[in-house]
C-alpha cells in the first residue's frame, strides 16, 4: 500500500518574504525549478517591508518537499517558517475514531447502557452466545489484523508503522459498506502466538480480515484460524486480490472473444497472491496455468523449498513447459503479475497470442507499462489509479464482508469468492465494457452492494449462511 512512485500530495510552505531582496517571481521559478507546482498562493501577514505567504505546492515525490526547501533557503531574503504536508496533517491523530450510537444524557440512559441493566444483556448472552450477535458490536464489527511483514511496496515495516494502513482500511470498510473496522498491529511474527493471539480477540468480532502478512506464514496462519474459528476469515492479500483480477479476467476475455478454459495463462510471482489467483482461476474453470518464479517455471515431479510450491507444482502446466518466464510466455493468451517491477518485457509481450491479456499487477511499479506494451497487448490493467483498468481490493472486501456479517456465514468459501468476482464484473455494462474499462471504479457505489447481494446467495447455496438474511 505504498504510495505509487508517480503520485503526487501538496505541501504548504509559509515563508517570510524580505520585499526588498527578492521578489515572489524568484520564487516561484526556484519552486518550479525544483520540481513543485504552485497551485495557490495566500498572503498570511503584509508589512511595510516583509510579507508573510502561504504558498500551496503539488510535488511528485516525497524527496521534492527536502529540495524545495532547501532551494528557498539559499535564496537572499527567503525564510521557510514552516512546512506543512497535507497527508501528514491528514494522519494526526489517527484517521478514525469511535462514536456512540447514542448520548447518555440522563441516570435512566446510563442504567441501561451500563450499570445495573447492562446485566441483563449480559446474562442473556451467557445463557445463549449466539445473541452476541444481536446485542453486541459483534454483529458489524470487522478486525483488520497485520503483523507488518509484507505492507505492499514496503516490505517488513513492524507493526506500528503498519497502523496507518489498517486505519485506511478500515475507514473503506465503513464509507463503502457501512462496516465497522478496528485496525489491530500485533507486535509478534511468530506464527503460533499470532493464532492464538487472533483466537482470543475473537469473541469481539463477527470477522477477521488478515492483512500484510508475509508468505509462507500467511497460508498457515489462515488456514488454521479458518479450522479454529467460527467466523470468517479471510487474508485480502491473496483472496481480494484473486476476486479482482478474476473480475477482470472475465470481463477481458468478453472483450477479446476468448473463452477462460481455452487460454494458456502465464503468472509470474507463486507467492500469496499468485497462488490465490490460480486457485481461483482453476475453480472458474482455466486448465493450463503456468506459474513462474525465480527458480523458472514450476514444473510436477519436481521437489520446492515450500509445500505451498509443492501443492502449485502439482495443479498446474500441464504440458510441463520449463525455463524462464521469457520461455513460456510464447503462445500465452493471458499473463498475470503479481511480482516485481520490469520482469515483463516488450519482447516478452510479442510472443503472446493474438489480442493478448495483460494483467501487471506489481505496485507500485508494475511488470511492464502499459506505454511499453501499448500495439502488442488488446487489454492491459495494472494495481495503480493513474492508468485504466485497475485492479484494487477495495472493490472486493467491503462487500464481501458486508454480505458475510450480514447472513452470519461461519467462513467463505470458494463459491462466494467467485460469486463476488461475477458480481463485480456485471457492474460494467455491455455496453460500456472496452478495452479501457472492464473493471468498475473504486467509487462505483453500486460494485459493495453487488457483491453483497451475490455473496450472501452464495453462502446460503454453501450451507455455511446462520441467519436469513433482510433484503
């Protein structure tokens, strides 16, 4: 979840300005000259010979904010008095907080929240759990739990700098789904302690949604609390990843005339992504999948360092193709990236199939551009919003577990996640599906409640739903 390498914040800078020595001219070419664009400009204080500004600048990066000010700190008769950026000011304090449902104004309210009704609710519980989830935050209450191991684009930050992130995500739950979300960093990495430490918060929340957690230790960590626990669970860096791109994938596929089970499909990356996009791709019905990593191609009879390769070794290439990426790409109707920057080049993307499919999905820098693969590829999508076709999470998990919290589904299952991609699809149109639009916009509020819907139908056609479910 790291800022893409492109994007861009505005920092406000107050300067004191010595009328007599330098002119605001001078400024703004020094700005202009380091990289900024000025996009407003406020007189804070006027004298007779110095005047006071607030000049708003847009930068690209964030080493643009140390060289501006060090350029107007050279300037004869600039003082920098403060540097204010935007997405820092953004951040103080935290970007969510918990509010009342209602305000205790008088001794009868506070006796019915707390002391002496409160027990009632209470005693009610004990003799049947199941109401917690009717009288207690349990019912709507998601916890968004990293360890700060794998944060997208920054690697093992720990748990603390991880925060900002989980606080992100849980304000998405909320505006998007209506979903409350706690951001909870544990600051452990060991595997068991992180299960058990997930098994005993439990009680407080109706799901768990797993979050930059580092492979292979994500695929356990899930897994068990999916056997251990009675709520769902699941890890968004793999399976909201998967829905997406597979959302995606069917929408191409409408684009070009191409059938899924008749496509050789190439992903580059077997990690916890790659390895939840194959297994979703092989539950919607695709039949020659070949997973590339470092060591080349996986290949059935060999024996790799993980069980999770293992596992993918023996489910997929079928026809045994061996070598490096640049070796199986030839024929490829589709590739998928969920690795490293630059490992997809154009003479890669010229030996592809015909109205070829190109999913790269690395962020913040994908495998190839979609400058570089414009001519050779018919549709193209990418993990950033600076380019079209954007393959993002967040057109996934707020429904998915609005659909989830609200039926009270006891896990998720593979139908609901190919349920939800299908549901994310279909808000593209016939009509509006192009090459440049097969994937809806991250604001589409009509994608949550979509998948809602579908999600919910699915888990009652799974048998895992608990509650009939209104609208």
């Amino acid at each position: 979840m790291a800022t893409p390498a492109n994007a861009s914040t505005n920092i406000v800078l107050r300067l004191e300005i010595d009328k007599g020595k330098t002119t605001f001219g001078k400024i703004a070419t020094a700005i202009g000259d380091a990289g900024g664009d000025i996009v407003a400009v406020d007189v804070n204080r006027a004298g007779k010979a110095t005047t006071i500004r607030d000049i708003t600048v847009n930068i690209t990066e964030t080493l643009h904010s140390e060289l501006i000010v060090n350029v107007l700190n050279k300037l004869d008769g600039v003082k920098v008095l403060q540097v204010s950026d935007q997405t820092f000011l953004v951040h103080l304090g935290g970007k969510i907080e918990v509010t009342p449902k209602m305000m205790i104004k008088t001794r009868d309210d506070l006796s019915k929240v707390y002391t002496p009704g409160v027990a009632r609710v209470c005693m009610a519980i004990h003799e049947d759990p199941s109401k917690a989830h009717t009288l207690t935050i349990k019912r709507n209450t998601v916890a968004v739990i990293s360890d700060g191991t794998a944060v997208l684009g920054l690697g093992h930050i720990g748990p603390m700098a991880a925060m900002p992130v989980m606080e992100g995500k849980a304000m998405l739950f909320k505006q998007l789904a209506g979903v409350d979300a706690f951001p909870i960093c544990l600051d452990t990495t060991d595997t068991e302690e992180i299960i058990r430490t997930i098994k005993l918060l439990a009680p407080a929340f109706g799901g768990i949604n797993l979050e930059d957690i580092s492979s292979p230790r994500c695929f356990e960590i899930e897994q068990r609390l999916i056997e251990e626990l009675d709520i769902p669970v699941f890890h968004d860096d793999q399976h909201g990843t998967a829905v997406v791109m597979l959302a995606g994938i069917y929408n191409a596929l409408k684009v070009v005339g191409k059938q899924l089970a008749d496509c050789k499909i190439v992903l580059c990356g077997v990690g916890a992504a790659g390895i939840a996009c194959t297994k979703i791709l092989l539950a919607a019905g695709a039949r020659n999948i070949v997973g590339v990593d470092r060591a080349g191609a996986l290949v059935r009879g060999q024996s790799y360092a993980h069980d999770a390769w293992n596992w993918y070794a023996e489910h997929t290439n079928p026809n045994r193709e061996t070598g490096a990426l640049s070796d199986v790409i030839s024929g490829a109707d589709i590739f998928i990236g969920v690795s490293g920057p630059g490992l997809l080049k154009v003479e890669d993307v010229k030996k592809m199939a015909e109205d070829a499919i190109v999913f790269a999905m690395a962020n913040p820098t994908p495998e190839i551009s979609p400058e570089d693969a414009e001519g050779h590829v018919r549709v193209m999508a990418t993990g950033r919003s600076d380019y079209p076709n954007q393959i993002n999470n967040v057109l996934c998990f707020p429904g998915l577990f609005r659909g989830v919290l609200d039926c009270r589904a006891s896990r998720i299952t593979e139908e609901m996640k190919l349920a939800a991609a299908s549901a994310i699809a279909s808000v593209v149109s016939d009509e509006e599906l192009n090459e440049y639009y097969i994937i809806p916009s991250v604001f589409n509020s009509a994608v949550a409640d979509k998948v809602r819907d579908a999600v919910i139908q699915a888990a009652y056609e799974s048998g895992v739903a608990r509650r009939r479910s209104n609208g």
